[in-house]
C-alpha cells in the first residue's frame, strides 16, 4: 500500500481546502487559514510528535488498495476508516462518506509530475453565481435543472493539459485577381489579370493548451480558454487540497496533431492577411508548413464541472477556475421550444397581417394573408432557433492566434509572378424606343 496526503487544520483537525481567492487553506469548520506553508510544517510537526512516541497501535495514515496484481483498486480513508473506489489515474479525490480530501501523491511520480499548476482562483460561490448568470432568461431550459441541489454539486477539478511550444515556418501559395471595368456605347468589360502570389514568413507560438483525459470533452475544454499559465506555479500537492484531480491519460503524441491544426490553421490566416493587400480576390493553391523547437509541458488546470443528464443525454456545464469563462451546453424543453415557435409564429403572422390590411387598401386579400402566414412561421422558426442556439456556447477551437507571440512574427520577401488576363465583354441592354 502507498500513501496518500490529506491536510489537517492544526486548530480541530478538520479537513483543510485550498482557497483560490485568498491562495491559503482554510478550515471549512472553524474558519482558520494557513499559508500553504504553514499547513505542511504543522503536518510535518504532527509526524514528529507521532514518531516520538511507541505508544501507537496501529496507524490511520490513508493507503492505497492495490490487488493481487499491483493495481490501484480503492483507498482507505484516513479519517474515517471507509474503502473507496479508484484507479491508477486517480490524483485527488473526496471521501464521500466524511469528506476528508485525500492527494494521492504517488500519482504525480515521475513522468507525471507537472511541470506547472494554475490554482484556482474562483471559489465555489462564484461559479454557482455564473452558472445562474448563465441560464438567466433562457426560456427553453427545463425547470428541473434549476434545483438549487443541482447547482451545489458543483465540483471543482484539476485536470490534466499539454502545454505545447513551436516554432512555425514556411510559405502558402496562392491565385490572387486584379480587375478592371469600363464600358462604350454598347458594351460592358471585365479585365482580369491572375497572378501567383506567394507569402512567407515564421512566427512562435508558446503554451497552446491540449486537455489530456479521455474524461474530458475536447470542445467543452477548447471553450474554457484562455488560461494565463504565466501565474502557475510550481507542482505542490498542497494546492489539490479541497479537489479532485486525475493524472493525463492522453500521451503528448496523441495531443499533438490538435495544436498542429491550430498552429496551421493560424499560420495561413496570417499569409493570407498579408496577401490580400492590393487583390481583389486570394484562393489558396497551396502550402509549405514547418513546426520546429517543439516544446511540451505538463500542466494541471483548473475547472469546476457540473453534469446533468436530460431525456438519455449528457449536458455539461465547465467554468475556467483561473478566469470564470463559462461553456455549457444545457438541455432544451420540447414543449418550451414548440410553445416559443408558436407564440412566436402568431405574433409575427398578426402584426403582418395588420399591415398587409392597412397597406392594402383596408381588405383582406387572400393572397396577402397567405404570405403573412408563411412569413410568420419563419419569423417564429428564426426566433426559436436562435433561442435554441444560446442554450450552448460550446465549439471547438481552430486557431492559436491567443498563443502567438505578435512579436516573433516575421514576414519573409514577397513573391507575385504575373500569369495571365481574361477579359469578357458584356453587350448592353438596348433601350425601348418610344
């Protein structure tokens, strides 16, 4: 069996937590606070006192289950005495019978040990105060998921993250357009030269971020960002005190070709800013992209997550511990959105309808009201749908350009080859005569 970590208040023993709005541990139950200094030298304090004495029978230090094999099957409360579940990626978890947090410290071994911690700097007050900010006035959100029981089970998590650093550089190739117009007496005229146009140029991006459990939606992560990993701070099992947190089940090399699509994609938008000056028209023809300088960090991030399931599906809610950016997905009520479509449909349809009856002559035309119907409908369809579509802010990220270093860009010489023109005549419409 291994040891786990769990720190106790020096004042009642209590379970200490650490408190991203103060950056100290403090005691849920008689309010003290401790640097995080402070807690490990009363920790280390305690183990003293404990080995100056023989009088001990037996130990309650929290362990570690392994089966016959060496696998992490569970851990044993130290506070309680209870045997929980757990696996080999479990880093820190919470006894769901005393609530004693327990930091798993053989999990961060070797090559898990992060190179970085962002700590959490939103407590648990302001997340829940963000997730009623962010279902205020959605009229399609099903009341069930308004219990304030749900919103308390809010969990905050470090979860794991590749920090990736690179260097890109190259070339993208592109058809550029330069036209002209003029007219005679009977014709229109179009000139359309064609050039080849090539831009080139290198630039650094540094810490994209690439979550690296399986546990987590890449979209839902993507949508959390950015992190200002310049405030982490070195791994110290103290800051997971109060939190879970799951080692990376995701390698570096499964990460990378999502910050390599990133990196890409930022790249060509930047050749293709830089050729659009003085064309009409860019189309990409190809490209010559290299990633070089590779640099990978392993990071703990942190983020508070409440899941809900909703007619068979999964809605999540995550919020950026560091910052407070929101994403969630949150379910949607059947009989709320045909209510909207409806009521949406009918106004629309009225209103038109009136119009159509005031702009007409004061009669109902058939035709008229025909069309004011169908008008409606899709008035109604669009405000509903639109309604539908704040229910998430979820979407995955394309592009890097939060992590490039405007300062290491650097454009290289430009090259615009002359190809061909194409002119096309258009014959004019010919007056009536009176």
């Amino acid at each position: 069996m291994a040891d786990t970590l769990s720190f106790k208040c020096p004042c009642c023993t209590a379970a200490l937590s650490f408190s991203g709005s103060t950056g100290e541990l403090t005691c849920e139950y008689c309010g003290a606070s401790f640097t995080v200094e402070q807690a490990k030298a009363a920790q280390e304090a305690e183990k003293e006192d404990a080995a100056s004495s023989d009088m001990t029978w037996s130990s309650t230090s929290p362990t570690l289950i392994t089966d016959e094999n060496g696998k992490v099957s569970g851990y044993r409360c130290s506070s309680c005495g209870a045997e929980m579940v757990a696996d080999e990626k479990t880093a820190a978890t919470e006894c769901p019978y005393c609530g004693n947090n327990a930091i798993i410290s053989q999990s961060f071994d070797g090559m898990y040990r992060p190179d970085l911690v962002v700590p959490f700097t939103v407590d648990r007050k302001k997340a829940q105060q963000a997730l009623r900010e962010f279902y205020r006035g959605k009229k399609l959100l099903p009341r069930s998921f308004t219990d304030g029981n749900r919103i308390e089970n809010m969990t905050g998590l470090y979860v794991p993250f590749w920090l990736m650093s690179c260097h890109a550089s190259g070339s993208v190739t592109f058809e550029g357009t330069k036209s002209k117009y003029w007219d005679d007496a009977n014709f229109s005229y179009e000139k359309t030269d064609s050039y080849r146009v090539v831009r080139s140029g290198e630039m650094d991006f540094r810490h994209i971020p690439v979550d690296a459990s399986t546990k987590m939606d890449n979209d839902t992560m993507d949508s959390l960002e950015p992190y200002d990993t310049s405030k982490g701070v070195a791994y110290d099992a103290a800051y997971f005190s109060g939190y879970l947190a799951d080692r990376f089940d995701v390698t570096a090399q499964q990460a990378q070709p999502r910050a390599s699509e990133r990196v890409l994609s930022t790249f060509r938008d930047k050749m293709d800013e830089a050729a659009r000056e003085g064309y009409d028209t860019i189309t990409q023809k190809s490209e010559a992209i290299r990633i070089s300088g590779t640099k990978t960090e392993y990071a703990m991030l942190p983020v508070w997550m409440l899941s809900t399931k909703f007619e068979g599906k999964t809605y999540s809610f995550a919020m950026n511990g560091q910052t407070g950016q929101v994403a969630g997905s949150l379910p949607v009520d059947k009989g709320a959105y045909n209510k909207e479509l409806a009521v949406g449909s009918l106004v629309a349809a009225l209103i038109l309808a009136v119009l159509v009856f005031l702009f007409g002559g004061r009669t109902f035309h058939p035709v008229g009201t025909a069309i004011a119907a169908v008008l409606g409908l899709l008035i109604g369809w669009l405000r509903a749908g639109s309604m539908k579509a704040s229910m998430s802010n979820i979407a995955k990220k394309r592009q890097a350009k939060k992590y490039l270093s405007e300062q290491s860009v650097r454009m290289g010489a430009s090259r615009d080859l002359f190809l061909f023109s194409k002119t096309e005549k258009r014959e004019k419409p010919k007056k009536q005569s009176q």
